[in-house]
C-alpha cells in the first residue's frame, strides 16, 4: 500500500494550502522512525527539513506559488552531499565528514521545493549489490527480512517500498538503482549518461557512474527526472537535455519492436526469473507489441569488462582519501607515511581494498595492455553491437535482476557469486544508454523487475514505453 498519492498531486496540494509542507516532513519522519528495523537509513535531516517545510509554509500564506516539489519530501543516498548531516558513503573512512556544499541534484530537488529528510544505507562507496559491504548496517528487504534489499542503493529502494517518502535519489554504476527496485519492486531509472549532473557526488567509476530516481511509479520517476536533468557548467560531462518534458505520457504500444538478445546465457538466470520474463513477454505480444530476437555477441563478456574498467577506476577515485585532509584519521602514528596506511588499512573495509588492489594491478604498467586496454577496446565493440540491434527494434528488454532477493549472509563470503547479480545490468552502464526497472506481475512471490533499455538519449521514449505497459506485466 502506498501512503503517498503522486508527486505532482501532492506538490500542488501544498500550493494549493490543502496540506502544508510541515506535516509531510513530520509523517515522513514518523515513517522512517516506526520503520527503523529494517535498516534502511543512515542519518536523518530532522531539524533543517523542517525548517525548510516551515519555510515554504510561510511563503505559500502569503501568496507565494513554490515549485513543482512544494514540500515533498525525499531521501538521497549517502554518496550525494547535502547540508543537514554527515556525508558518509557508508564508509567508516568518511565518518565525521560534513559537506561544504550539496550536490547538484540535491541543489536542483531543493529549488523545486523538495525536502531532503534522510540519507539512505548503500554498500561502502557504492561497491556491491546487497548493502552487505556497508559499514554501518545491512538494509533488510521490505518483503522478508532475512533477505537482501539490493545493492547498491539497497538503502533508497527500500525506502520508497516502505513509503518513507515518495521519491528517493540514487546512483547506478552497474546496475546500482536498477537491481535494488528489482529486489523490493520499486521504479528505478538510470539515464542516459551525462543527462544527470555528477558533481557533489561521490565518485565510484566515473565513466559509468549516473544518479537517478527511485519511485513507486513511472509517472514519478519521470517527473522527477524532469527536474534533475539538465547541462551543469561543474560537471562538463553533461549533455543537453530534450528541450520537451521528460514526464512519461501514454502511448500505443502496438507495432513496436522490442528485442531479445539471443546470446544471453540462460544459466546466468534463475528459472523463476526466466519464466516470469517469458510470461511478460507473451502478455506484450498480446497487446500487440513485436517480439523479435536480436544480436548482442559479445554481451557475455560485459561483466569481465565491467570488472575491469570498474575497480580501475576505483583504485585512482580512492585515492584521495588520505586520512590528511578529510575523513577518518588515526591518531596512533610515528609520521606521515605510517598515518597513510593506518587510515586506509582501518577506514576502507574489504570490498574497498579488494577493488583498489584489482584495479591498480590491471592499470600496472606491465598488465595494462593485457587487461585495461582490451577491456575499453571491448566497450566500444559493444557500442557498437549495441547500435546496430536498436537498429532492428525500438527497445530490448531482460529480467533486470537474475534472480529474486537472496538471503542476508548467502553471498557474501564469495565475491563473484555477488558480482553476478549485475550480470543483466553492466551493459547499460557501459554503453551509457537509458534503462528501467518496473515490477513484473509476480502475484504474492518476491519482486522481479523488468528492464527497458533504448538507445543513447532516448530516455523520454523509454519512460513513455514503460509508463505505457506498467500496467500490463
């Protein structure tokens, strides 16, 4: 049951002066404190939401419209900045940390009138699939509490299942938004890349990394995207945007081709996922969608190259964390070199070293022809087996997740059983193409998502395709 009517309902009721901000921030902080046991948040903005709420209160009694988020309150995820509270990443080398300025998007959400109340659980700077590598906590998935809530914006997805707020901002590297609402059965959208402002967040992989929304609907997830996108002079990785609105709108679905990559190995994929994906697809046969298989031939090989370019990419973001000029320090040190290793040693946990030990070995200069240069010249082959099957059908499609939230503990002892849970979702990543995950109809079992992928910039036509078909799966 959702506790919230849609966004845009609830902004303008607050325009309207049928609601005021005020009670929406305390009903939205009653939520998230009655709802504390599943572990879903890290820090709560108790004290300047409100202070804002009561702001845009004062405003609109004296006839002063606010913006399309007029006192809506929303999470972030805790590698976005944000004033109110500590910015940790979830990891123990951030702890104390206060950010000296907000993220763009946070900046953006707030010019709207959007209250940002909390910051969400995520695996220690985005590195995981099931929050399982936080240092703080593991989020519990809002439908059984002995599973997983995904990862790495495990914290976000589980937030909006458990109606903590109508929206929630995440980040996606690999499949981060996406394979978390898949888990919990939420709406998880990553844009194209670029479309979204990177700056104030915490970098994982630069060249994969995207913010995007986490909603119960897409009509949400679109309006909100609609907020969040545009060019950003801090961040010259951003591209224009579509001069028209990015709110999804219905559209006919008949004779539009969506492709199935025929080289996906079905082993990677659990029975039930494959059924429900197979019974999704004969449901948009029904209403007169176009089935059709297309060819991806390296798409097996995405995850290798994706946990190639990642963790080296990592190893050279990390880098700053010092324990000199921010974060964690320890005070136990002969001189400068031995305070180095001991905050790197005690603040980074396990996936974190991990993934700085891979990656600087591949970026090596005797291994770097070997690993990294062929992990970026198979990128840009798939680019380019990527165009050419957009250019057969208008979307592909996959389950967006292998398989359905998997118990707390059952992964972690053995990385590569947990770096399969991206399997279906790198591709996007690499590639830089828009992809969503909707909840297919799975009855009273465990979510399963749907994902939607379009070529570059098509990001309006993937929102109005799954906005069109959201009710039929």
């Amino acid at each position: 049951m959702n506790y919230w009517p849609k966004i845009s309902e609830l902004a303008e009721q607050v325009n309207q002066k049928k609601v005021s901000a005020v009670s929406l921030v305390e009903k939205s902080l009653k939520i998230i404190k009655e709802k504390s046991e599943f572990d879903a948040i890290i820090s709560v903005i108790e004290d300047r939401a409100l202070k804002r709420a009561k702001l845009i209160d004062q405003k609109i009694a004296k006839g002063q419209k606010q913006g399309k988020l007029a006192g809506v309150p929303f999470i972030a995820k805790d590698n976005l900045l944000t004033f109110g509270c500590e910015t940790t990443a979830a990891s123990n080398i951030l702890r104390g940390f206060n950010a000296p300025y907000q993220a763009t998007v946070i900046d953006l959400l707030e010019a709207e009138g959007g209250i940002c109340v909390a910051k969400a659980n995520l695996d220690a700077f985005a590195h995981g699939t099931s929050t399982e590598n936080s240092d703080f906590m593991v989020t519990k998935n809002p439908h059984d509490k002995s599973r997983v809530a995904g990862g790495s914006s495990g914290g976000p997805a589980a937030a909006v299942v458990l109606n903590m707020t109508p929206f929630a901002i995440g980040t996606d590297t690999g499949g981060s938004i996406r394979q978390p609402a898949s888990l919990c059965g939420a709406v998880g959208f990553k844009p194209t890349y670029g479309l979204v402002s990177r700056n104030g967040v915490i970098a994982m992989a630069s060249s994969t990394d995207v913010i995007g929304p986490i909603t119960s609907n897409v009509e949400d997830c679109s309006y909100v995207l609609d907020i969040m996108a545009s060019r950003d002079p801090l961040d010259s990785t951003t591209i224009n945007r579509d001069k028209t609105s990015y709110k999804a709108k219905q559209i006919n679905i008949k004779g539009k081709k969506i492709g199935i990559i025929k080289e996906i190995n079905q082993n990677d994929i659990s029975k039930e996922a494959i059924e429900q994906f197979e019974k999704t697809i004969e449901n948009l046969k029904a209403a007169g969608v176009i089935v059709k298989q297309v060819s991806v031939p390296l798409v097996n090989y995405s995850l290798a190259c994706y946990y190639v370019l990642c963790p080296a990419e990592v190893s050279s973001n990390l880098g700053r964390y010092d324990g000199v000029r921010y974060g964690f320090f320890s005070k136990n040190v002969k001189d400068l070199e031995d305070s180095y290793k001991a905050a790197r040693s005690i603040g980074f946990g396990k996936e974190a070293k991990r993934r700085i030990m891979i990656g600087t070995y591949v970026l090596s200069s005797g291994y770097y022809d070997a690993y990294y240069k062929q992990a970026q010249k198979l990128r840009t082959k798939l680019i380019d087996e990527f165009n050419t099957a957009f250019e057969e059908c208008d979307f592909i499609l996959t389950p967006t997740a292998p398989d359905v939230a998997f118990a707390i503990g059952q992964k972690i002892g053995d990385p590569l059983k947990m770096y399969m849970n991206d399997v279906l979702t790198v591709q996007a990543n690499l590639v830089g193409i828009p992809a969503i995950s909707i909840p297919m109809n799975v009855g009273n079992k465990l979510p399963l998502g749907l994902q939607i992928m379009a070529k570059q910039n098509h990001d309006t036509q993937v929102l109005d395709f799954a906005l069109s078909i959201e009710g039929l799966i």
